[in-house]
C-alpha cells in the first residue's frame, strides 16, 4: 500500500515537470497571470515612436523683373516668363539706382513662397534694388524728370505719348462738356482727353443707365477718359441731387462736420468717391479749397467756412480719402476766391497783396501740394498782385508761381472758360482764349466748346504759335495723371 503511493506520488511528479517544460518550449511564461487569455506583445512587435522632424530655416530668394506698375508701396514686377507679381514695399528701402520710374529692372530679395494668383504677395521683402534703367525712361527729357506726383507712371505715360498723332494730343487736352447728343463720336472726332458731367447727364437715370452710358463713351476711346463731376455736397451735387443714385444728396462740408467733425467728412469723402467709380467717374471737382469765413462771400456755402489751417486739414482729409479710394480730386479755386465775386456772372479783380494770400488763401492750396494732391483748378479771378491785366486762368505768372514757387508738379486745368468772366470780356487777347490758356500753362483746358478749342489749338500747334514741346509735356502730364488712375 505503502509502496503503491509512492509510486503515485511519482507518476504525478514526472507529468508535473513535463508540463512545465512543455511550457517553456512553447515560449509561455509561467507567471503570467492566468485572468487573460490575450498573449503579451512581442517587444520586437511593438511600434516605435517616429522621430520628429528637424525644422528647415526658410532661405532668401530673389525674383527679378521689369517694374510695371508703383503706387501706394504696391510694387508690381514682371518676370522674363511674363508672370506678374505685387509685393508690398511699405517701409522697404529701395536701393540702387536713383529713381523709380515703370520700365526700370528691380530685384526682390524675400523669404517665402511666390503665387501667382495673389493679388499681393504674402512674403517678407528684405531688399528692393534698381539694377538697370528701362529703355523707355531713358527716352524721356531731362527736363520732364522731376521726381513730381506722378513720376512713377512716367515711363508708361511716355510710351503712350509717342504713339500719339498730333491731332490726338491735342484732343486729350480737352475736358469737354457732354454733348445732348452724339458724345460717343465726338470722343473719336476730336480724341477728347475726357467729359465733364453735369445734372442733365445724371437726371431721371438708374445706376444702370448711368454705367452704360459712361462705358459707351469709353469704348469709343482711344485712350481711356477721364470723367469729371462737380460733387462737393450742399449747393453743389450734380450726381446726388438725382434720388435713383443716393436716397439724399450730399450735404455741405460746413454741415457735415458740424454733425461729426473731420471723422464724418473722412466717410463722407469716402462714400462720394465709392458712388463715381460705381458709375464709372474718375475726377471730382473737389473739394472747394477756398478760405471763407463771411456768409457774405459768394464761396462762402460751397467752402469749409473756417480759418486757413483747418480749411487746410479739411482738404487734405478729403484728397486723400479720394486717392485712396482710386478717383483724383482737383483743388479749387487756385489763388482763392476770398471775398470776390461769382466769375461765372462776370469779371472779378482780386487786389489783395500777395502777402494777404501767402498767410492765407494759399496756405491750404500748399499744404496739399506737399501730400502730394494730383490736380489744380486755376480761378478766373484776375488777381492783381501776380497779374493784373489777365484772369488767373489765362496768366502766365499765376502758372509761373504755381510751379515754381509753390512746387506743383500735377495737372493745372482751367474753370470752365465758357464762364462769363472770360466768354463775354475783352480780354485784348492776341490768340484765343483756347490758345491762350495752353500757352499760360495749363495741362487741361475744361470747356463747352471743344470743337472750337481743338481747331484753334491744333491751328496753333501746326502754324508754331504752341511750341510742340509745350503740347507734349501737357500731354505728358495728362497721361502721367491716368496711369496713376490705372486708366492706361
């Protein structure tokens, strides 16, 4: 019996040990816990963490190319492969060569990417540099070069006056009033630079008929038109007064700033351009720079209504709201009218000294010329102190002064020489007053009359009473004027 269960005892021992072998054969652990039935990962099996990538520091690169286009610190080039990129180059030193003039080769130092469908490219500009002058500015007289308000738009403006017949560059002196009919084939009959519209070309009409007539225009044209309104606010709206454009018209600058200051006059501003370039416009005549603080003065309704120095804040807010907004203003009635009479009834003598004008009608005019305004309206004011025998508009020495001593660089246009300080006097003119307003100096002569004007003033280019090389820097300076208007 004794020996029996030993002999058990054994039997039990011998399968025991083989089953732990077994075990270990199969590559089982023994200890492991027998509560799960999952058997434990491999270590080779499991997976290892992906090491993290080592940033790569964004490298400088260069783009080289033509400049096409420059305003506002938006630098347009154009590559060998004719792909066209806009950087902004606000507070970006351009190095290189003087000058910065369309037609020049740049190149841009950067860090980033490049796309083609931006319309400004999102990248950080380290260098701007001018290696080469473009063939094209190097054409332009030296005399022209004058690193003025336009002078980025030179080269451009150049190529465009070269093309030019001479009938052409005379038409595109005129700023013509709109025809009651047949305005489309007048734009090709006297190469019209532009229209100057007024109630009648606005009244009883939609948004939609104004657009289509304006682009009818247009598509007539050679070189695209300027389109001018008188849109000051109050007494003067020629687009507002008509209540299919805007529910009310425009209120007067005085009126406007009383309601917000010069806040309310930067969105007034703001809105008046915004509604011409929807219909199409591209000039304001405006705003009213004239100092006037007597209720008595025939500007008084039509100005700010205060001093020299706030007159002077009040039209460089809204110049420059227009420029920003794409449309150029014109300041006006260069010298001032002051306390004069209305010369669109007769003739007006102006006998203040020019030490009265200096410390204050023109203190608003220069203060808008250092900004950089694009446009002068000259008065027919005959301002004895400059000129005492000819209306402001017709006076060499009133341009004279203008240029040279105040600096302007823009476009000086006429009032409109239909009014009747200068169509119903006796002027003791030698030449007409067509003649005689290019010769005083002004780039754009604003007229009802056009077909008469061109025929006098391409008479007088032809017959050498106008120095081409007077007709050429005028057209020059128009052409400079629409490049910036992005019209060519």
């Amino acid at each position: 019996m004794k020996a029996a269960k030993t002999r058990s005892f054994l039997r039990r021992g011998v399968l025991l040990l083989l089953a732990v072998l077994l075990l270990f054969a199969t590559g089982c652990n023994p200890s492991s816990s027998t509560s799960s039935s999952a058997p434990s990962p491999s270590p080779s099996l499991s997976p290892s963490p992906s090491p993290s990538p080592t940033p790569t520091p964004e490298t400088e690169q260069t783009i080289s190319g033509m400049l096409i286009k420059f305003a506002n610190d938006l630098f347009t080039l154009r590559t060998d492969d004719n792909q066209e990129y806009t950087f902004d180059t606000a507070n970006v030193t351009i190095t290189g060569l003087p000058g910065v003039y369309i037609g020049d080769l740049f190149t841009i130092s950067y860090i980033g990417n490049l796309d083609s469908g931006n319309a400004v490219q999102n990248v950080s500009i380290l260098a701007v540099e001018k290696t080469q002058e473009g063939e094209e500015s190097d054409s332009i007289p030296l005399a022209w070069k004058d690193n003025g308000v336009f002078a980025s738009c030179y080269s451009k403006a150049y190529v465009a006056l070269e093309s030019l017949s001479t009938e052409e560059k005379v038409g595109q002196l005129l700023l013509g009033r709109v025809p009651e009919s047949r305005a489309g084939s007048d734009v090709v009959a006297y190469h019209l630079g532009g229209y100057v519209t007024f109630g009648r070309d606005y009244e009883g009409k939609t948004r939609w008929q104004v657009q289509n007539m304006i682009q009818g225009w247009q598509s007539a044209a050679k070189i695209p038109l300027l389109i001018a309104v008188d849109e000051e606010g109050g007494d003067v709206v020629r687009i507002s007064s008509n209540s299919n454009l805007r529910g009310v018209p425009f209120r007067s600058p005085q009126l406007v700033y009383a309601m917000g200051g010069m806040e309310m006059i930067q969105s007034d501003a703001k809105e008046k351009a915004q509604l011409l370039l929807d219909l199409g416009g591209n000039v304001n005549l405006a705003p009213v720079a004239d100092v006037s603080t007597d209720p008595n003065d025939f500007i008084y309704s039509r100005s700010f209504g205060q001093g020299a120095e706030e007159t002077a804040e009040y039209v460089i807010t809204v110049m420059e709201q227009f420029h920003k907004q794409g449309i150029s203003s014109v300041l006006k009635h260069f010298p001032g009218y002051g306390s004069n009479s209305d010369t669109h009834t007769g003739a007006s003598l102006d006998e203040r000294t020019l030490f009265e004008l200096k410390n204050r009608d023109l203190i608003p005019f220069q203060k808008a010329i250092d900004e950089g305004a694009y446009a002068v309206m000259i008065s027919h004011n005959t301002v004895a102190c400059m000129d005492d025998k000819l209306p402001a508009s017709l006076s060499p020495a009133v341009h004279r002064y203008l240029r040279e001593t105040m600096g302007f660089t823009g476009i000086i246009m006429t009032d409109d020489l239909s009014m009747d300080a200068i169509s119903k006097e006796d002027l003791g003119l030698e030449h007409s007053v067509y003649v005689q307003a290019v010769l005083a100096g002004n780039d754009v002569i604003l007229c009802s009359d056009y077909k008469t004007a061109y025929e006098d003033i391409l008479a007088a280019v032809k017959d050498g009473t106008i120095p081409e090389e007077t007709l050429n820097r005028a057209v020059f300076r128009i052409l400079s004027w629409k490049s910036m208007l992005e019209l060519i």
